[in-house]
C-alpha cells in the first residue's frame, strides 16, 4: 500500500500497532473527572459507555480478528459496575491493564490512598483473569514519581521464565542501542512491566526513568537560584545525541514506557464534556482520522532518523538499505463513551481496516504486555551485543 503520493520506500518496516481502550464509563465523572455540576446526564455518558459503546468496540475488533491482540485499561469501578460487559471482553482474549479505581488522579490522593487503590484493583484484575495484571496507564496520564515507586513495590510484572519470541530475531537485522537498559533489581517473581502514561517518545518504548520531580522557578528568589538546567537521564540519550553530555545518571525502573500522549486519543477532540476544560466534542471526525494517517505516515517514512530507531545512526554494521529495519509503535487511545458513539465508530473501522491493509509490509496488532516484553528482550540481545 502506497502511503501518500508515489512514496518509494526501500526499507523493511517492522510497525506495533498499540491498540487501547480505556473503559472509563462512569468513573471518568468520579475522580479526574470530578466536578460539583456533574447531573444525571452526565453520568448516564458512562452509562452509555459500560452498557453500549464497549459492546459495539467489541463486536468491531471482533469482526477485523484483532481482538485478542490489543489491551483495555479497565478502572476497578467499572469492573464491578459492568461485570457482564467486562467478562465479555476478558473472554475476548484481550489484556487487561489498570486505570485505576475512580479514575482517580495521582494528585488527588495521597500515597497511603494511591497503594491502597492499586492493591485493590490489581486484585479485582486478578480475580477477573486469573493472572496478575502486568500493564498500568495512569488515569488523565496523571502519573507521578510515588506511582512509579508503588508499582515496583506491588510487583505488578510478568513471570520469571519468558521463551524469546521467534520472530523478534527475524527483524532484529540491527542491533537497538546499547544504552536501552532497564534495572536488574526486580521484586520476586517479576521480570519486567509496562506503564503508559508518558511520553518522553512518541513512537518508541522505552526504559521508564526513576526521576526527580521539575520544579518551576520561585519567582519570590534571586533568579541566579533557579536559572539551571533540568537534567535529562542518561537512558533517554544515546552517547552521540547532542544532550548525552549534560545526561544525568538516573536510574530506571524495571518498567517499560510505552508512550501515549493527546494526539494519538479521541476523547478530546470528540467527546462534550460540559465540565471538563479541555474537551471540545465539535470536531469533525474525518480531522482526526487524517491526523492519525498522517502521523503513521511520517513515522513510516522518517522514524528511522530518530536515534534508536534502526541501527542506521550507530551499530548498522554497514547493511544496505534495504536490510535495514525501520521499527516504531503507533499508539491509539479510544473510549468507549467516544469511539461507540454511531458517528465516531465507523471513523475508527476505517482506520484499523487502513492499518490492516498494511499488514503484509510489517505492520501488526500486539497487546501492551507483548511489546513490553520483546522491548525488554531486545534490549538484553543489544547488550549482549554490544
């Protein structure tokens, strides 16, 4: 499939297509959410999402046999709110990440009210699946440094033996770069787990840094005290990137980031929410639909020069053109109150069915825990490499 125009692109692509759905339903009203004019009408959005938008999401990822290869971000509130829905997508052999309980705000809680939150949904998660949860997206991606630190303390990971999946050879003709490395430190019986909540990249995975907070300027003090820069870690920079020598030694988690951000979601732009500042609910569908075909489009033609994304600026070991390997992941967020509403959903069809056509040239459907742990394993193989 020719993407735009007469593009001839020699390379070999290997594309992840992050599918996601976050069944918020009525607890997007109830934590982040939160406003003292939510009515009747507002809840019954949720109500709409639990009850039919989650059900037409369904039967379409059913119907284009990708079901079992995406994750849904499932609040503990809907769980125990939409038990008959969420067993029908749990059946759908799909993953089940946590979103929190109410979708709650990191910084609406403390953080003896944030464990308390993640132990009891991952032990609703538990029950629902029979495994323990391994994928966490923050709710409003409101994640912070104490979320980290509680995940790794909770063990939410996978088992300790994981056999390396045959075709992750198959694309890996360059090596990652040698810098890609996650904490060995582990809680028993973890190997390794994904957050998506950031998005220090747009279309890579990546070791999630253990930062310090950013602080902006006190304004009330000399500004010879806050006129310094912010120290990036040094996982996010590769040794011949321009910002390596200022790079920090921060540590990383045993988490792998698998990045989100607004611009790859359809609740902003497509859903009303008449207390929610930043929703607009206005926007014609098609504008999305060709935002996300021309991201995809771009990265297929250009991810290749962001470092790290084929062996192309270091470590190609002299391979053509044509050996070489672009890889990205191509996330996409969608709600059921937004993307199971009659005008949105067909707009979605044509995007997963644009996507699939594609799939012949590299480009496949995987669920979140997948591509956290070829991440991981790919980054062993570079070591080992390098």
């Amino acid at each position: 499939m020719k993407l735009r125009g007469e593009i001839k692109n020699q390379r070999k692509h290997r594309v992840r297509v992050a599918l996601s759905v976050d069944f918020d339903a009525i607890s997007a009203h109830l934590g982040t959410g939160k406003h003292p004019d939510n009515n009747m009408s507002d809840y019954s959005q949720g109500i709409f999402a639990g009850k039919v938008g989650a059900l037409r999401l369904l039967r379409l990822f059913k119907r284009l046999n990708i079901a079992d290869k995406m994750t849904w971000f499932i609040p503990g509130h809907s769980i125990e709110t939409f038990p008959a829905e969420v067993e029908q997508i749990v059946r759908s052999g799909c993953e089940i990440g946590l979103h929190g309980y109410s979708h709650e705000g990191a910084y609406q809680m403390t953080e003896e009210q944030e464990s308390d939150v993640l132990r009891k949904c991952i032990d609703l998660a538990t029950k629902l699946t029979g495994k323990k949860p391994v994928g966490y997206r923050a709710p409003l991606y409101q994640i912070r440094e104490t979320t980290i630190s509680l995940l790794e303390k909770h063990g939410v990971g996978y088992g300790k033996v994981y056999p390396l999946f045959p075709r992750l050879f198959h694309f890996l003709f360059t090596p990652l770069p040698s810098t890609l490395s996650f904490s060995t430190d582990l809680p028993a019986n973890t190997l390794t787990t994904q957050d998506s909540s950031l998005t220090h990249h747009d279309s890579q995975p990546y070791p999630l840094p253990l930062t310090s907070p950013i602080h902006p300027p006190d304004f009330t003090k000399p500004a010879a005290t806050w006129m310094h820069p912010t120290p990036l870690p040094s996982s996010l920079t590769s040794p011949s990137s321009s910002s390596a020598s200022s790079a920090a030694s921060f540590p990383t988690s045993f988490l792998v980031e698998i990045p989100c951000n607004w611009y790859g979601e359809d609740e902003t732009p497509l859903s009303y929410l008449p207390h929610v500042p930043n929703s607009h609910g206005y926007v014609d569908v098609r504008v999305i639909e060709q935002m996300w075909k021309d991201r995809f489009t771009w990265l297929w033609e250009h991810a290749h020069e962001d470092d790290g994304a084929d062996g192309s600026l270091e470590g190609s070991g002299g391979a053509s053109v044509e050996e070489q390997v672009t890889q990205f992941i191509f996330p996409i967020v969608l709600h059921p109150d937004t993307s199971g509403m009659a005008h949105v959903v067909g707009m979605v069809e044509r995007v997963l069915r644009w996507l699939q056509g594609m799939e012949g040239q590299g480009v496949e459907f995987c669920r979140y825990e997948d591509i956290a742990r070829e991440t991981k394993e790919a980054a062993e193989i570079a070591k080992k490499r390098s």
